[in-house]
C-alpha cells in the first residue's frame, strides 16, 4: 500500500510540474522589456573572435574577452566591452591598422564608437601611432576623432597636442593643439 501512496504522490507532483512550467511562459517582448528596465544586456557573449567580410574579403577583425549585448534599448542599441577590445582593420592593398582599447561601446544606429583607457591605434605600413585615453571612431565615415590629450608618432615626428582628427588609416590627420618638434617639407 505504501508504494501505491508513493507512486500516486510522485504522479501528482509531476503533473503540477508539468502544468506550472507550461502556464508560466512571458513573450519574447516583455521578457526584452524587462531586461530593458532593468539595464540588464540580452546577450553576453565571452572571448569573442568576430571577422566582417565585404564581397567575401575579410576588412575587419575583433577580439575581446566579453561583450554585452544591449540591442533591446529602443532609442540607443549598443554594445559593450568592459574588459577591452582589440580590431584589426584591413584595407584593400593588404595595409592593416590596429586599435585596442580597455573599454569600449560600439552604438548600432549611428555606427559610431566610443572607445577608452589606454587607447592605441597603429598603422603598420605608414608607422604611424596613436595614443589617447580616449576615441570616437565613425565607422560610417572611415574616421576617428578626440578632445583628449594624444601622442602621435610618425617615422621622423612625435607630436603631442590636445584634440586630434584623422582618418580610419592615419594617413590624413590634423592636430588641434600642438607641441612638439615637426619636420616640413619645403
């Protein structure tokens, strides 16, 4: 009789289980809207290799210990990397730049992003070197710009200055306020 009694309770405990795990299911939007609410990302994703490629040629590479996802704000989507990233650009003629930084948030509408902390970026074939402790890259446009203090190293030249715009490949830049001992050509 108590194997009766046993079997009969651990039946019903089965089919409540199965009626509250079916009865309490919430829509993919208010779950969103929740996590929205509460500043909570949608996604995280941990070491993370992404490569973006434009008519099957690899022009993008990015690492980055952790990302967080936070596509589900409705007026300002972004993603975040609060442990760094580091990407690799790649142009057409095979040149590559590279851009690392201890924090970075990359905004989906405007294309834009804003990276931080120990900002390096460098042009391998032109030799060129940036470093700020923080950026703002258009990805739209190709171009990075800065408010903050900057060094900026070219073969012959180390240019110190606060403000700085230059294009993606640091090939054009311009300096706002500048120090430093500049070669010209005449």
């Amino acid at each position: 009789m108590t194997k009766s009694i046993v079997h009969n309770v651990r039946n019903i405990v089965i089919v409540f289980s199965i009626a509250m795990f079916f009865s309490c299911t919430n829509s993919a939007k208010e779950v969103r809207d929740f996590l929205a609410d509460k500043n909570l990302p949608i996604g995280v994703a941990n070491n993370i290799y992404l490569k973006h490629t434009d008519s099957g040629r690899v022009d993008v590479k990015m690492k980055a210990p952790i990302m967080l996802d936070f596509r589900n704000r409705a007026n300002h989507p972004y993603s975040e990397f609060p442990e760094g990233v580091f990407i690799t650009t790649i142009e057409k003629n095979g040149d590559s730049t590279t851009i690392k930084g201890d924090y970075a948030k990359s905004y989906d509408k405007t294309e834009v992003s804003e990276i931080r902390d120990n900002v390096v970026i460098i042009n391998h074939a032109k030799k060129n070197k940036l470093e700020t402790s923080e950026i703002y890259w258009d990805q739209k446009s190709k171009y990075f710009f800065t408010e903050k203090r900057f060094v900026f190293y070219t073969e012959s030249d180390t240019i110190y200055g606060t403000g700085f715009e230059a294009s993606q490949d640091l090939s054009l830049w311009w300096v706002k306020n500048q120090s430093g001992i500049i070669q010209l050509k005449e």
